[in-house]
C-alpha cells in the first residue's frame, strides 16, 4: 500500500513488524557476517520506514531502527564502550537528496547562497568500521562499532593487520583515536575462496562479509591469516579535538603517520562533486578498483562547521553517504553458502 494511503491502524502495524525484521537482519549482518538479504532490499525497507514515520511520526516506536546504528556486540568477545558515539551515514540516492544535504547544510549554519561549502569527497569504502585507540603513540585497543555505544574488544585480532602502525612516531596528544575500514582486495579475496575451494571448505560470499568475517574471530590466529586491510578517515585528539581545521589537514596526518588513505575529492562546485560519484562509479563497474565500494561520502571539510552542525539520530549532519544502485554481480555472489 502507498505509504499515503496507509491508516494509522495500518501504519502502527507495519512499522511493528519492520522494526522486528529489520533488527533480524542486522543481526544477522553485523553479528554473524551472513546476510539473509542484499542491500538494496535491506535498504529498501529502511526507506519505508523512513517514510512512514514522517507521515505518523506520533507512532514511530521506541525501538525504531531510525534511532539504532548496527547490532549489539555478539557474545565471547569483551565489550569497549567508544569514547564518543561511532554512528552511521544518512544516505542519499539521487543527485537532488546531496543537493538538498547542501541545502540543509545551509539553513542550519545560516549561510547566504554567496557563501561556499567545501566538500570532501571520498569513496565509501564496504568494509567494516573499525576504531583504533593509540596511547602515547602505541596502539592500545581496537574495536568494532557494535551498537554505536559499545563494540567488539578486536585488539589482539587488530594486530595482526600488516598494514596499519601499531606505533606512532610524535603523536600530537596522549590519547588519540583513529576510526577506519577493514576490508580484503578483490585478488585476496578470490584467493582465499580458492584455498578454501581446495580445501574443501564452504566459500565466502563477498569481499565485505569475509572481512567481517576474518576479523571478528576469537582466535586471533585465523585473523592472521586472512591479509585484511585498512583505510583510515578520521582522527580525534582527546584533549584538543579543534586541533585540525579542516577534514583535509587531519586525512594528511594519517597519511604522514604511515596510514592508508584514499585520496579523497575536494571542491566547492557541486557539479563536480556529483561527477566524481558518476565517475567512481564507473570505475567501480568497470573493476578498475581493487577494493569493494558502495558509494561515495561526501563531508563538510571545515571543523568548526561540522562541530556546529553536530549530530542528529544516528548520523552526523556534516556528512552524508551517497550510494551507489546494488550490483547484480553481488546478488549472484549472495547465493554461495557463508560460513567463515
Ligand atoms: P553505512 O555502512 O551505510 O555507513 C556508515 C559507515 O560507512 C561508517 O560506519 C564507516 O565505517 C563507513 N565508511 C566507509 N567509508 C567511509 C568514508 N570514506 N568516510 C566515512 N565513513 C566511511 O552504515 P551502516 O549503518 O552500517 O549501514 C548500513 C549499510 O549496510 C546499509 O546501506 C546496508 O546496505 C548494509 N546492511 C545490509 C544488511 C543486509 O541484510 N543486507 C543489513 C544491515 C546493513
């Protein structure tokens, strides 16, 4: 039924059971790495809900999947409560929801239309969130972003990836926390399902999956195994988060301290920040890209401009995901039997 013509009745009713699937599906994503459904489903039923609680919002429900970012942390694993919230990304699915972002981002900061917005774009990596405390330049813990509050304890498993500093040389501050992707390539990927095919074992079914995967082991040595990586886009300084002016200057920190970062797009001209999108996405199709991505973030750079736009639900305002449509290549992918 057009959420329009829904009765309240109705609207109650189906936002009851969209909560209560929706939350079987993200258990199954994020706690168990299977995915029942592909995206664009899952994201398709997010959408509804979306549009029937701006329709009756007096019926959105405590337990709404609007106000919950992923799953709780699964059992077996010691818990870390994150220093601040790691939420998730608004998505946009036409050129008109970045425009409006622009807009909303506007209105809010009180910006006159002569005014320019610089935007960073960066590919939207579709790996696993993973946030990074280093202690006086050593890395400390490493978690995953469980329910947003509280995530995974994947320190020892964290430790295993090659390809991120475990020290940094001149850290700026006692304590500082870098959050990131961990994601496999597209060649070890195939790799590994063909050791496993070998062996007789069950394949992985996505790069994103089989990352998770690897990573959310209890014995760290099966991590060691898998050669995951990792890409980082942010960094905070506990004791003086305006140490960076802009999204720019931090990402170029990262990178001096030996992090993997994909160079992101900067512009004021949001003509050529949507064709950045058009062209990543070519890219991605044309598998010119060794990674998986399913999208392209797009972030207000200056700092001071997103502490003032903050958060709102469980999403930053200064930010925003534009996705890519799903890949038929990844449905297919899907129907091969998961275990890791
Ligand atoms: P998300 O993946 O849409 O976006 C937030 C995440 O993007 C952040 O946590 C961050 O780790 C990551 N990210 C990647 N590149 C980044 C960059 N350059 N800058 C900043 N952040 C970057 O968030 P979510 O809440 O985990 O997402 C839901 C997505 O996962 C949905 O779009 C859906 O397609 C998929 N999902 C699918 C199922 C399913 O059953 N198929 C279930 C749950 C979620």
């Amino acid at each position: 039924i057009p959420v329009g013509q829904l009765t309240a009745d109705e609207a109650a009713l189906e936002l009851k059971h969209l909560s209560t699937l929706i939350a079987e599906y993200d258990r199954a994503y994020y706690e168990f790495d299977s995915p029942f459904v592909d995206d664009a489903t899952y994201d398709k039923l997010r959408i509804r809900n979306k549009e029937i609680e701006s329709r009756f919002p007096l019926l959105i429900l405590p337990e709404s999947p609007s106000y919950r970012v992923g799953s709780r942390p699964a059992k077996g694993f010691s818990k870390v409560l994150h220093r601040f919230p790691m939420l998730s990304l608004d998505n946009a699915f036409d050129e008109e929801d970045v425009r409006e972002f622009v807009a909303r981002v506007r209105r809010f900061l009180g910006l006159g239309e002569e005014e320019s917005i610089e935007l960073m774009a960066s590919p939207k990596i579709d790996g696993l969130s993973c946030s990074l405390v280093y202690i006086d330049g050593q890395l400390k813990t490493a978690a995953t972003r469980g329910d947003g509050e509280t995530g995974e304890d994947i320190t020892q498993n964290v430790k295993t990836i090659a390809d991120l500093p475990h020290s940094i040389d001149n850290p700026l501050d006692k304590v500082l926390e870098i959050r990131g992707e961990v994601y496999l390539t597209h060649q070890d990927f195939q790799l590994l399902n063909q050791q496993r095919e070998k062996a007789e074992e069950p394949l992985l079914a996505n790069p994103r999956n089989a990352a998770a995967g690897s990573l959310r082991q209890l014995d760290p040595q099966i991590t060691a195994s898998r050669p995951l990586k990792f890409f980082a886009y942010s960094l905070t300084i506990d004791d003086n988060p305006s140490y960076f002016k802009t999204n720019e200057e931090s990402l170029k920190k990262l990178a001096g301290w030996g992090f993997s970062v994909v160079p992101p797009f900067k512009s004021c001209d949001l003509d050529k920040l949507l064709a950045y999108h058009a062209d990543l996405e070519k890219k991605r199709s044309g598998s010119e890209l060794d990674f998986d991505i399913d999208g392209v973030v797009y972030k207000i750079n200056r700092s001071d401009w997103q502490d003032r736009l903050g958060f709102v639900a469980r999403a930053p305002r200064w930010a925003i995901a534009y996705k890519f449509p799903a890949e038929q290549a990844q449905t297919t992918l899907r129907q091969i039997v998961i275990q890791v």
